[in-house]
C-alpha cells in the first residue's frame, strides 16, 4: 500500500527590511492532517432533545398528511427534521435552504413530470436539476433532492402538494426554533432566516 500524498501549505513569510516579501514556500503537512475525526457522541440529554424535537415535528406532519389523505411528504421531510434537528448550525439546515430547496425540487419535479413524464429517467433527471437549481438559488438542501423524485412519481396534485409542502417546511423549521430555545446550551437557530 502506498503511503498518502503529502499536501503542502504556504509557509508564513516574513518581510525584508531591503525589499519585497520572500516568495511563498511548499512546507509538507502531516498525515495526521488528511484523516478527520467523527464528531462527539452527544450528550444523553442533548440527544433525547434533538429525537423528540423531530418526532414530534413528524408526527404532525404524519396527522396532517392523514387527514388530508397526502402521506407523501414523510421522505424528504424526515430527512430534512434529521439536517434541522440534529445539525441545526449547518447551512444546509438553515430556513432559507429548507423552505426554499424544497419548492425548488417540487417546482423542478412538476416540470420533469410535464415534459418527460414519469419513468425512474425522469426521477434522476429531476433529482439533478434540483441540485443545480438549489445551488444556483444560494439553497442547498440536500433531502431536497427527494421532493422531485415524490412528484415524478406519486403525482400528487399541485394544487394540494405545494402549500402543504410549504407548512411542512415552515412548521419544521419553527419546530426547531422553539426546541433550540427551550433547551439550555443548544445551539441557536437559525444561524440566518433568509
């Protein structure tokens, strides 16, 4: 097995009395620079916080989707309540990205479904648009990406699918809001709304 590759880094330069600044040197880093660490396992009290916060946020979306007979929201939902609830510092957690990636990926499936129809074709295709899309618009949100692939297939109707879809986001984001204020020492959220 071959050793990894060595990365090198600028050395800081230090200015001349008599001149310009030295030019920049490699200097190699170590390998110990290359291999990062999985984060902390969370407290049991943080953890048992982040798990009812989410549940509680799917479960409501689950009766709401029951009453009105939508029960298609749960799969990009629930991986969106795992980004918001359990990283809520990173940007792909942040409102803007959770509300906004997903009407983009639901905007995106409807118009795959319009030209193309539905197929798994249409399903990967959609999927891609939506990274683009959602990278463009400054929102990634990676369970986005399954919203598109619900529409291609499940053809829920517009009319219904949307606005729920955009309660569910805005309720999952509130939902957060209010446990990363009601827990002591949890991260604030959001970082940023929009």
């Amino acid at each position: 097995m071959s050793p990894l590759p060595q990365l090198s880094r600028p050395a800081p330069s230090r200015p001349s009395e008599t001149g310009p600044a030295p030019a920049v040197r490699a200097v190699p880093v170590g390998r110990s620079r290359l291999i990062g660490r999985a984060p902390a396992r969370p407290p049991a009290g943080a953890a048992f916080h982040t798990i009812s916060a989410a549940a509680t946020v799917l479960l409501a979306l689950v009766a709401i989707g029951t009453l009105i007979h939508e029960p298609v929201l749960i799969p990009p939902l629930a991986a969106s309540a795992a980004l918001v609830h359990g990283a809520p510092t990173l940007p792909l957690a942040q409102p803007r990205n959770v509300i906004l990636g997903h009407l983009l990926g639901a905007a995106t499936g409807y118009a795959v479904l319009a030209t193309v129809g539905s197929s798994p074709w249409a399903t990967a295709l959609a999927g891609a648009a939506t990274v683009a899309l959602t990278l463009i618009a400054r929102a990634p949100h990676s369970p986005a990406c399954a919203t598109p692939v619900v529409v291609v297939l499940q053809h829920p109707a517009p009319e219904r699918f949307v606005p729920l879809l955009a309660g569910a986001c805005v309720l999952l984001v509130l939902g957060e809001y209010a446990a990363s204020r009601i827990r002591r020492n949890a991260p604030e959220y959001p970082a940023y709304w929009w």
